[in-house]
C-alpha cells in the first residue's frame, strides 16, 4: 500500500505558485550540482543528489516511484517506458525528493508517478521541477533565438517533442 503525502510547503498554494516554486527550487538544486552539460545524465544527477536508481518493470499505470529516507531516497522508474519518458520521470521524482528538503520530523515518504495522481499539488510541482531542470528557461530561449523548432529541441535535450511544447507553453515562449 501506497502512503503519499504532501508537504507542507507545497499545501494551501495555488497552481501558479507551485510552478514559481519547483522552478526556483531546480534553479537552487542546479546550482548546488557540479556543473554538467546538457542533456543531463539523470541517473549521475540523482545519484549525486543523494538518491539510489532502479530501474525496473512496475506495472500498469506507475511511470516512476520514490521511497524517502532519512539517508536520502530510491527512485524507481519503469523500465517499459522510452527513454525520454525515464528521464522526465526520473527528474520528476527528484522533484519529489527536493520537494521535501525543508520537512522536520517527516524522512519516509512514498510518492508514485502514475496518470492516477495527476492534478495533485505534489504532482504539479514535480512536473514543473522537471521541466525546469531538463529544459530550463534560459537554454530554451536560445534554442529558439537559434531558429530551433520542437523537434530540434527536444533531439538536443533528450525529451520528448510534446514536453517541449508543453514547456513552452507553460513559458509562454
């Protein structure tokens, strides 16, 4: 069974905040990492983050899951799943361990990535987590003042052309 919670500063935000959040918070998290050039080998960023990666088969409907711990977390992605797809899940759930840096007394949790919990105040901020550590503001702008479409961005950035225009519409960009 499957324990989820929210913490507590992501509670009572709207979705606009949350947003604002996660992006500050991957901006933060960049900076405190070595300096790695893009696309980010997600596996050696969440392992320098503290986390422990399986990759493996989980089933239907569960991209992604994650276990936090006192000593840091174990981040589980689905092996069924493109690459693309891991490597937004596997920044998905980093989000979801940086979203509880600031929790006192709360080490365990459990999150699971799944269409099931779309919506949810964690949810929207580990998406948005994602988005800004695999396809950051600033390197997007570029792309674009570089004349690159969809299709060349997200071949540059290993993601999805869909992520991309998600991204960039949630930029406005």
């Amino acid at each position: 069974m499957l324990i989820v919670t929210i913490p507590e500063r992501l509670r009572n935000k709207t979705v606009g905040q949350l947003r604002e959040l996660a992006r500050a918070d991957a901006r933060e998290f960049l900076t405190q990492q070595e300096r790695y050039d893009y696309p980010f080998d997600m596996v050696h960023l969440a392992r320098d983050a503290g986390a422990e990666v399986m990759i493996s088969q989980l089933g239907d409907d569960v991209f992604g899951m994650i276990e936090g711990h006192a000593d840091g977390a174990t981040i589980y992605v689905d092996s069924d799943q493109p690459l693309n797809r891991r490597r937004f899940t596997l920044a998905h759930e980093l989000g979801h361990m940086v979203s509880y840096k600031d929790e006192a007394g709360t080490p365990n949790y459990v999150d699971a990535r799944s269409d099931a919990g779309s919506g949810t105040a964690s949810e929207i901020y580990a998406n948005e987590f994602a988005g800004a550590v695999l396809m950051p503001e600033t390197l997007m702008k570029q792309f674009i003042d570089d004349g690159m479409n969809n299709w060349d961005i997200a071949r540059e950035l290993k993601v999805s052309t869909a992520a991309v225009s998600y991204r960039r519409q949630l930029l406005g960009i």
